[in-house]
C-alpha cells in the first residue's frame, strides 16, 4: 500500500531536477554564461558585490533597454519632450530672470546659460526620481528572482543619460549658433558627468530604500525636486550669492556639478576652490553612506516590498 505514493515522490522530485536543469540551461542561453550565487549569512565584502554585479551585467543591459523604451513608447511625439522641456524652460527662465529680473549671467548669453546648467539638472532630477522609485516599481522582480538588486536603481541612473546626449546635441547647436567654443577646459566634462551620475545615484540609493519601508519618499521626491532647483543655480549664477554664505550653499552636492559644467563649456572662471571642494565631498559622504544603507537594508526587501 505503501509503494504508490513513494512512486510519486520519486517522480516528482525527478521532474523538480529536470525542471531546475532547465531553468539553469535557460539562464545561460540568456545571459550567455553560467552564474553561481552563494547566499550566506556572513558578511559579504565590496568586492564579492561588484564581482557578482559585473557577472549580471546583462540584465542590467536589458533594464537600461527596458527604461529607455517604455518612457517613450506610447508617446505621440516620442524624443521629442526630450528636446522641448530643456528649451521650453531656457525661454522661461531667460525672459524671466535675464529680462524681467535682469540676473547677470557672468558676461554669457542668457539661454546658452541657463542652457548649460539645464543640462546636468534635468538628468540629475530624472535619475534621482526614477531611481527613488525604482524598488517600489518593481517589487515582483524583486519578489520572484534573486539578483543583486543594486541594479535596478542603477539601470535608472545609467538610462537617463540617453535623454542627456540629446540634449547635449542641442546645446552644441546653441554653442555654435552663439559662437562660444569650449576652451581646454571640456576635457574634464566626463568627469562632471561622472560627478552627477554619482550624485543622483547615491541619494537614490538612499531614498529608495527608505521608500521601501515609508511611502511618504515617493510623494515627497518630486516636490524636492522642485524647490531643489530653485535652491541650485540653474536660473542664476552663484556668484550672486554672499561670499559668507557661499560655504552653506556649497553644501548643496549639485552646486558643484552645475559650476563645473559653466567653467568646462562656457570658460567661464574656474569656480572657487573651496566651495567646490565642499560640494564634491559630500557627493562622495552621499554615494558611499547610501551604498553601505542599500547594502545593509536589501535582505528585508523581498519581505517588505
């Protein structure tokens, strides 16, 4: 009596075997290489995440891909917005902070400088909405599938520089048409690019892990957003800002990124040392401190998502 069911469990513990071969022979043909992951409960190293994040770099190809093209996908004019919010915002801010306010803007043509610092902020803002939401976004991946889960705020940050080279195909135009050339300064335009992905990325980490546990972040983020911009110099040049404030001002992380990109494009003075200084410190206090808060916080993810 006993034999039927013993039959049973033999076959089905068969057909689980088949079942997680072919799930493995699956993951190869789609990643393109075989891929262990040793979950333990002791302490992983810095090493072991980038050595296990390189080794899922496909999946992080294909959420950049996934980004790119659901943001646009039923969209009537497509790219397009990418084109029309940056100038739609440069002929606001230029009528009414170059005309109406009459905002210096350091012996540089209006647009072309609310242009320039457009440029970093509106892929800043991009990534660090994107990637404060991106956890929440995807709590079924999440729930389902184990992978390092750095990816997906990573995938937003990386996919936003898309809609970046667009507009920099634009302020090229502009650079031409007003008849600014970079000096030798732009050479050091990757590394303000650097700089900014740094910086939306580490505060991302940080929100969107929080958002995980309290809802309130997303709502609260666009609204940072917004008055963040008016606290940066994007409409205006910071040297209008008080030299004893300027120490207090340089502890917004983008007021950094935004000089840096004046001084690479538009050869303007190189911006003062110190606050500089001050600003790309804490982009580097920011990346690091929400790397170790993501990394200590992932394991309840699954369970709280």
């Amino acid at each position: 009596m006993s034999m039927p069911p013993q039959r049973s469990e033999q076959s089905e513990s068969a057909k689980t075997v088949a079942e997680n071969e072919a799930g493995d022979a699956l993951h190869d043909e789609f990643f393109g290489h075989a891929h262990v992951t040793e979950i333990s409960a002791s302490g992983r190293k810095l090493r072991d995440d980038l050595r296990e994040l390189w080794a899922y770099r496909d999946l992080l190809v294909l959420l950049v891909q996934r980004d790119i093209s659901v943001r646009y996908k039923q969209s009537a004019i497509g790219f397009a917005w990418v084109i029309i919010q940056p100038l739609t915002m440069m002929f606001i801010f230029t009528v009414v902070f170059g005309r109406f306010a009459n905002l210096p803007s350091d012996g540089v043509p209006y647009p072309l400088f609310t242009l320039t610092a457009l440029l970093p902020w509106l892929y800043f803002a991009k990534a660090l909405t994107g990637s404060s939401e991106s956890l929440v976004a995807a709590s079924n991946m999440i729930k389902k599938v184990y992978f390092p889960r750095v990816i997906i705020p990573l995938s937003r940050t990386l996919s936003g520089l898309v809609d970046f080279a667009i507009t920099f195909l634009v302020l090229a135009v502009l650079l031409v048409w007003y008849g600014v050339m970079p000096g030798w300064q732009v050479v050091f335009l990757p590394l303000m690019i650097l700089v900014a992905m740094i910086t939306a990325l580490g505060l991302g980490l940080w929100l969107t892990a929080l958002n995980v546990k309290y809802r309130d972040i997303g709502v609260m983020v666009p609204f940072l957003v917004q008055i963040w911009m008016y606290a940066s110099p994007i409409a205006y040049s910071a040297s209008i800002v008080p030299e004893k404030w300027q120490w207090l001002y340089s502890l917004n992380p983008i007021v950094g990124v935004v000089e840096g990109f004046r001084w690479a494009l538009l050869g303007k003075q190189m911006p003062m040392v110190e606050p500089i200084f001050v600003s790309l410190s804490l982009v580097v206090v920011l990346f690091l401190s929400g790397l170790m808060y993501f990394r200590r916080t992932e394991r309840s993810f699954a369970d709280v998502v």
